[in-house]
C-alpha cells in the first residue's frame, strides 16, 4: 500500500505528511510517558512504526528523481552514513536523557519524547525544502489490499535480477536483525554493562557507516554490483572469526566495526539497484515490496532464534557461527547471479523492469 501510494502521488507531498504525523505521535509520547500508560506506549510504537514504513518507499523511491542514475550508489552511500549517524545519535542521546530524567524532576521518558518533537520538526522544515517532483505513475489504480499488491509486485520482479536483490536484502536484515537479538547476551559472557552492550551494537552502525560511504565514493560514477558478493564473503568471514575469538570487549567490538564494513559495502549496491532497475511508476512499489519481504526475514530470524534457543542455548557464539554459515551460502548464491547483477546495475539498464 505504501510503495503504491508513492507511485501513484508525489513523493513530496507523502515525505511531509509523514513528518507532520511523527510530530503529532511524538507529543502523544509525551502523554503517554507522564501518564505511564504501557498499553498506549505499545500503540504508538505500532504507530511510529506504520509512520516509518508510509516514509520508506517515498524517501528510497524519491532519490532516483533528486540524482541521475551515475549519482546513485555515491547518493546511497552518504544517505546510508548519515542514516546510520542519526541512528547512533539516538542511541547515545536516549540513554542520556534517561539518566538526565533519574537525576532531575523531570522524566526521562517524557524528555525523549520532547526530543522526537524537535527533531521531527526539523525534518519537517527540511521535507518542505525538497523539489516539487510530479507523480510517477498518476493513473495507478488505488487498493488497500496490501498482500495483493506486494503480490502483483513479486510476480513483476520474478525471474528478474531484481528477485536476487531482493533477496539479498532480505537476508542483510535477518543477519543484521540477528546479530541485535544476540548482543544483549555478551553481558553475561563477557561480564559487561548495559552501557557496554550499547556500544557494541554502536560498532555495528559505525561500521555500516564507514562501509555505506566507501561503497557510495568507490563506485564512482557507476552501480558496482560487484562489491554485493565482497561484502557477503567479508560478513561471512568476520561472522566465522567472532565466533572463535570473541573472548573480551575490544576484540568483539572491533570485529564488529569490520562487519559493519563488509555489511556497508553489501547493502549500498543492492540499494541501487533496486531504485535503478525498475521503471518510474514501479520503483516505490519495489522498494516497498522489498521492506515487506525484510520484516518476513527478520520475524522468521527472530521466531526461529526463540524456537532453537531453547535447544542450543543463546551464546552468542553459537548464533555467529550459525550466522557465519548462512552467510556462505548466501555469498554462494549472489556468486551464481553475479553476471546477472552486474548487467541490471548497467546504466542502459535503467528503469528496464516492470
């Protein structure tokens, strides 16, 4: 429903929508932290997220009509370093206004949602600053079946480069969804604060970061599809690595920085290519079919984490070398499409499929 509507309206126009909606979410967060309502707090969190996932396709969907197609993977890059920048921030800015709110009259809850306010107004005032771009196909049929529509979506990109992408991204964000769920363990096996647990799930972001941009300027002025099965191969190989040798905070911690590079320079291409090779009046539908399909991987990564750990325990340990193996053969798979990649992420490529 969301990759339709982006499609069908101007993207702009959805992007301000969304701010305007957070800002009102943000003060409803505010309520609901003074009041300590936990039902209330659980409905917007659904709410924040539904928010998010209206935002999604329009921002991803709106990029190819800001940059040409040589700009993409550069324009990839830095929207990744500075998503992931914000990311960090909110995390270390979370924790500080909890503690600031223990330490003062104030809540700290409250004091977050406070802070969502502001940094949702800015955005709001950024969004409005964006080009009036026209819709990408104003004649689509509206529906609010949304199964139907990711569907007739899938149904377009099989048998396509577009499905192995898709696939890729969907297994970047189980891995990635993964490695969260198993962070907090290193508490007790490596006999760590929360503080510290913080920090490692911090080096993963950085990581991203730092491979997100390298992969976005070392593209240059082309998709480097190639960098897809590098990345997978460096994920794998670090996933394997941390499994056998993280035994104490730094050498975790900076493993994880390494996996976060890898993880950058997996991710930013496949991006690219899912904004670059489908046809203007399909590409927010693509990219949000393509969310669709990581929510199911990460709901599947997180219903089997919770199945076999009851079996085989929760060490992290485990769980990375299980990770480390899944990896391979995802880096199997994206070998076997390589050529295939490559060509869709061609510039005469563009805009080629749906």
């Amino acid at each position: 429903l969301t990759g339709l509507l982006a499609d069908r309206r101007p993207k702009r126009g959805i992007i301000i929508c969304t701010r305007i909606a957070e800002m009102m979410l943000a003060v409803a967060v505010i309520w609901v932290m003074w009041a300590e309502n936990l039902v209330f707090a659980c409905i917007l969190l659904i709410l924040l997220a539904s928010q998010s996932a209206f935002f999604s396709p329009a921002k991803y969907g709106m990029v190819p009509e800001l940059v040409s197609d040589r700009h993409l993977s550069r324009a990839n890059g830095i929207l990744s370093l500075l998503t992931n920048i914000s990311i960090i921030c909110g995390l270390g800015v979370a924790g500080f206004l909890l503690e600031l709110g223990d330490q003062t009259r104030f809540s700290g809850p409250m004091l977050v949602g406070v802070v969502m306010f502001v940094v949702a107004g800015v955005s709001l005032v950024a969004s409005i600053q964006l080009p009036r771009c026209p819709a990408a196909q104003a004649d689509l049929q509206p529906s609010v079946n949304t199964f139907r529509i990711y569907w007739q979506s899938l149904r377009i990109i099989r048998g396509t480069p577009l499905a192995s992408a898709t696939f890729a991204w969907c297994m970047f964000y189980a891995v990635g969804s993964l490695l969260i769920t198993i962070m907090p363990y290193y508490k007790e096996t490596l006999g760590i604060s929360d503080l510290d647990v913080s920090a490692l799930m911090g080096s993963i972001v950085v990581g991203i970061a730092v491979g997100g941009i390298a992969a976005g300027l070392g593209s240059g002025d082309r998709i480097r599809a190639s960098l897809v099965p590098i990345g997978a191969g460096g994920l794998a190989l670090t996933l394997l690595i941390l499994s056998m040798v993280g035994t104490s905070f730094g050498i975790v911690a900076g493993l994880l920085i390494v996996t976060g590079c890898f993880a950058g320079l997996f991710v930013v291409p496949i991006l690219a290519i899912l904004q670059h090779a489908p046809v203007p009046g399909f590409r927010s539908r693509c990219v949000g079919t393509a969310n669709f399909m990581t929510f199911m991987a990460m709901t599947i990564t997180a219903v089997t984490f919770a199945v076999m750990a009851t079996f085989i325990g929760s060490d992290p340990a485990t769980w990375l070398l299980i990770s480390g193996v899944l990896m391979i053969a995802v880096t199997g798979f994206l070998l076997a499409v390589r050529s295939r990649l490559v060509a869709v992420a061609a510039p005469e490529s563009s805009g080629t499929i749906g």
